[in-house]
C-alpha cells in the first residue's frame, strides 16, 4: 500500500509556498508588495519562495510598469492549479 504522505508534493512543504499558492488559486494575480503584506513576510524571504515556485513551473512572473513604476506581480500557471488541488486533496485524505 502506498504512503498517504508520499501523495503530498515537497514544492508545498513551506507555509509560506502554502499563502501564496492559496492566494494565487483565489486571484487572477497579485503583486510582490500585496503578497509581502499579506503574508507578513521579509523581502527576500518571500523572494525566495516565489523563485522556487516559479523554477517548479507552478507560477510566472509578470513585469509591467504602472505610470512610471515598475510593478511585479505573479500569476498561478495551470501546472501550478492543478498540483497544489493535488497536494490539497492529499492532505484531505491524510485528515480522514
């Protein structure tokens, strides 16, 4: 039999990966500074998490300037959507 754990994907093991993965599977994107406050997190720790994720494929980045700011924001790619339902229902089971 299987290990009800070894459903659960590792690229979702931190809790910060876990908000911003929550907050991208609600929103269409949001920007590094909304995601920062939301969180409640450094610069270069939600930096870092954000990397990863995207070196999982499971967001992209989007640049843009907004008047004559530069804005970044992050979006959730369909790999993503689909591996943390996964991961969700994996914990769903491991609650059963």
């Amino acid at each position: 039999m299987k290990s009800i754990i070894s459903k659960l994907n590792k690229g979702f093991e931190s809790r910060v990966r876990l908000g911003i993965m929550s907050v991208l599977m609600v929103n269409d994107s949001m920007d590094f500074n909304a995601l920062k406050d939301l969180l409640e997190v450094t610069d270069g720790n939600l930096a870092s998490h954000l990397k990863a994720l995207e070196g999982l494929g499971y967001i992209h980045t989007v640049k843009q300037f907004i008047g004559r700011k530069p804005n970044t924001s992050y979006e959730i790619t369909s790999a993503g959507r689909e591996s943390f339902s996964e991961h969700l229902k994996a914990l769903e089971e491991l609650l059963k």
